[in-house]
C-alpha cells in the first residue's frame, strides 16, 4: 500500500467514526426525547441531522476520489466498499432519530405516561445494537457483529406485541388513536434502526471475513 493511500484511508476512517459518533449520538437523545416527552431534546435531534447529511456527503466523496486515485484491490477495496455501505446507514439511521423525536414531540405528555414497558426494552435491546455494531467496526471484530446479527429476531418480535398492544388500546379508547399512531410511528423507526445496525454488522463480517452473510438465515452465522 502506498504511503497516499493509507493516509487517505486513515482519514476516511476518522470521518466514518466522526459521523457514526453523531448518529449514535442522535439515536440516543432521540430514545430519551420518546421516553421523557422533552421538546428541546426533540428539537436538538432534528437540528443535528443537517451535520449528519453534510457528513454523510463528504465521506461518499472521499470514497469516490480515492476509487479513481488509487485504484484500490483486494483489503483496500473491501475497507472502501464497506465505507460505502456503512456511510448509507448511518445517514438512513440519522434520518429515522430525527423522525423518532418529530413523533415524540407529537405525543401529549399525559399519553401513554409512561410509554409501554416492551418499547422500553425495546430502545434499550437498539441502543445495544447500534453501540456494538460500531465497536465491531472499530475494532474488526467479526463476534461481536455476529452476535448483534442475531439480536435482530428479538427486537422484531418486540416491535410485533408493541405494534399489537397498541391496536388494542387504540381500539378501546378513541381517544388514543392518535397519539397510538404517533407511538406506533416510533415504534417502526426504531426496528428499523435495529435493522440498520444488523447490516453494519452484516458489513463487519463482510470486511474481516470476506464472506457475504446478508439475507442468510441466523442459524447459518456461527
């Protein structure tokens, strides 16, 4: 490797890490923002996804120049297009915290006071998710983006009795169609946030192991 591409990695590498720092960052506020029905939290989220979508461009730029510089093969070029991957979920990631704290502010604070105890479960199991997912990248560890793979089932089966309790609810009390449509909103963007994190994950494996695992079945990972 050339003395201009591995500078020029290591400066993709820290941008990457800067942008997954402020998108975890995002999901954390915005989960609090959902629990404590905090406006001015809310508001932080959605005023930070600007820098994420400024970010998330330079990092999509910085891997094109160094495609058509230096012409990378075999680790380098894997590293790059794992970049790639990741840098779409983390912006993807971004969007869904800042549409988890415009639904937050969406919700009355006297309703679903507090929010159920599944969903509770539910952002923290994600929070893990997202936390592990990038310590694996950092650290290229293949483990623990197999063990955050298969956190994904737990989490879906979370969001099913969550979305259930809530039509429930909402049936039995007109009142709570709305602000439940709003929590019902929440509740999808945070699954989806945990599917972000599975394809990091998916991506970590990818770029230490060099074996394609998206769309295999959980029990085929070990």
């Amino acid at each position: 490797m050339s003395k201009h591409l591995a500078r020029d990695l290591e400066v993709l590498q820290r941008s990457i890490l800067t942008l997954a720092g402020l998108v975890e960052e995002a999901i954390y506020k915005s989960l609090t923002a959902l629990r404590q029905r905090d406006p001015k939290l809310c508001q932080a989220v959605i005023d930070g996804d600007v820098e994420v979508d400024q970010l998330e461009n330079e990092v999509f730029e910085d891997c094109l120049k160094i495609l058509a510089l230096h012409q990378p093969v075999a680790g380098d070029l894997r590293r790059i297009a794992t970049v790639f991957m990741i840098n779409t979920d983390l912006e993807r990631m971004g969007d869904l915290a800042t549409d988890i704290a415009e639904r937050a502010m969406a919700l009355p604070q006297a309703v679903f006071d507090p929010i159920p105890e599944r969903l509770s479960r539910m952002t923290d199991l994600t929070t893990a998710m997202v936390r592990q997912s990038l310590d694996a990248f950092v650290n290229l560890d293949s483990r623990l983006a197999r063990r955050v793979i298969r956190l994904d089932d737990e989490v879906d089966r979370y969001n099913a009795e969550i979305i259930q309790e809530l039509i429930e609810k909402m049936k039995s009390s007109p009142d709570l169609v709305e602000p439940g449509l709003s929590l019902f909103s929440a509740t999808r963007h945070i699954e989806r946030i945990a599917d972000h994190a599975t394809n990091i994950a998916e991506d970590v494996v990818y770029l230490v192991e060099g074996e394609l695992v998206r769309h295999r079945p959980v029990e085929t990972l070990d």
